[in-house]
C-alpha cells in the first residue's frame, strides 16, 4: 500500500513537472500555473486537532504544498521531528505524511477532497503501525467589513491503520466544524483566528467525545516571499473523557516561503 501511494506521488509530481515545462514558454501571462508554499514552524508541543498528544516536547514541523491553479489538484509533504531528538526513529515526533488532494472553488463555495498516507514511527518500515487518512470539507469565505474575512468550514476526515494495529481500534470518523477571521491589519500585518468543534467517533483507539478549541496568531509580511508567523493555541475535551485527553496550550513560530 506504502509504495502504491509514493508512485501516485511521483507521478502527480511528474505531472506538475511537465505542465511547468508546458507553461515556461507562457511567461507574459499574470496568472500563474502553480501555487507553491514552504513553511518552517517551531513548536511546543505536537497535539492534532483532535487534542491527542502525538509529543509532549518541542517538535519542528516542515510542510511543502505545490497546487496546480488550473486542475486544483496538489501535493503536500509534512515532516514532523524532535527538536530534542531529530531524525531519531524511536520519537514518536517522527512523522511523514503525504497528501493527494484535489481543491476548487465551485459556485459559491470551495470544496477541498483527498487522502493522506501517514508514515509514523519508526520511518520507512514498510506499512507497520501506519495510517491512511481521507477527507472531505466544504467553505465558504464572507467579506464582512472592510479588512475582515470569515470562512464557516466543515471537514469530514476517515482514518484507519494499514497495518500493525486491529483495525477496529484504529480506524474512526472526525467532523470538524467551525470560523475562521482573518483581520487585515495592515497591508503587512494579518491576524488570524479559528474557533473549532471536533466530534470523534472514537478514531484511532481514543474514546468517542467533543473537542473544542481556538487558536489566535500575526501573519507579518515580510516581503512578496516571506512571512513570519506566530501562534497561540489552546484545545481540549468538552467533558469527561478517559483516554487521557486534556486541555493543552501550544505555542508556535515559524516562517513561510511563497513561490
């Protein structure tokens, strides 16, 4: 299954390699044929959205995402490793994912749709203890006042384990639901909010329950290339739960590379 999904990656990255080449004679046009991010973030601690605790120390967390503008299909990479500890196998902050995903604005919203291959620890050891994830969301951003944006988003996420794991404690169902600010400051200056509820069916060994969290941070601008980011973020159970879940506060910092 692993190498199923690394060939699919290498041949959507042949494909955005080859509509590159088709493209380059077409400079002169304003809009560009790819959409391209890299971004670098230092973090507290790893907690998912869900507030499970993938690593209680500093981690740093590398995600590179390349969309076609035409197609709206991408890739995203996501590296997850120890600060503490970096590239050591046995760290549960060890973490690869690589996402196909297809993402378009259709009428008045925008739909986003893929499936993630998760590559825990320990790395590269074929599919034992792995994951697979799908998806599914839907939006929709409103222009409130002048300098604020909203965006009400949905997301239905299915996981379950590849291998290593008795898939009926391993696989779930998530849906996440929530708002999203965007206050724009300055031409430089963005503030960003998200306010989320998660229902978890109980995906991945963990119990069912609600999570809710929110999370507040700048966006500096820097120059058209980079921003500087920063971030608070609080998550955690709405009621009891026993599986150790439990308000967690994150901090972060980081930088984003626009191509």
């Amino acid at each position: 299954m692993k190498k199923r999904c690394l060939v699919v990656c290498c041949l959507v990255a042949c494909f955005f390699l080859s509509e590159f080449a088709n493209a380059s004679g077409e400079l002169l046009e304003t809009r560009k044929p790819f959409e391209a991010t890299l971004s670098s973030k230092f973090i507290s601690k790893y907690v998912d959205e869900a507030g499970v605790v993938v690593h209680n120390r500093p981690v740093i967390q590398t995600e590179v995402y390349v969309r076609n503008a035409e197609t709206g299909i991408y890739l995203d990479i996501f590296y997850s490793t120890s600060v503490k500890n970096p590239g050591r196998d046995s760290n549960s902050a060890n973490e690869v994912n690589y996402t196909i995903g297809w993402s378009k604005t259709v009428g008045p919203i925008d739909l986003d749709a893929g499936i993630s291959y998760i590559d825990l620890t320990p790395l590269n050891n074929g599919a034992q203890g792995d994951a697979v994830k799908t998806f599914m969301a839907v939006s929709k951003e409103f222009n409130v006042i002048d300098g604020h944006k909203v965006t009400p988003f949905i997301r239905m996420e299915y996981g379950f384990s590849v291998k290593g794991n008795a898939a009926e404690s391993s696989s779930g169902l998530q849906l996440h639901s929530g708002i999203k600010h965007a206050w724009q400051i300055s031409e430089k200056l963005l503030i960003n909010q998200k306010l989320m509820l998660v229902f978890d069916d109980g995906s991945y060994g963990m119990n069912r329950g609600w999570i809710g969290s929110y999370e507040v941070g700048p966006s500096y601008r820097i120059n058209e290339w980079v921003s500087l980011d920063a971030n608070f973020r609080v998550v955690g159970p709405l009621h009891q739960i026993n599986d150790g879940r439990k308000e967690q506060f994150i901090g972060m910092i980081g930088l984003t590379f626009y191509f």
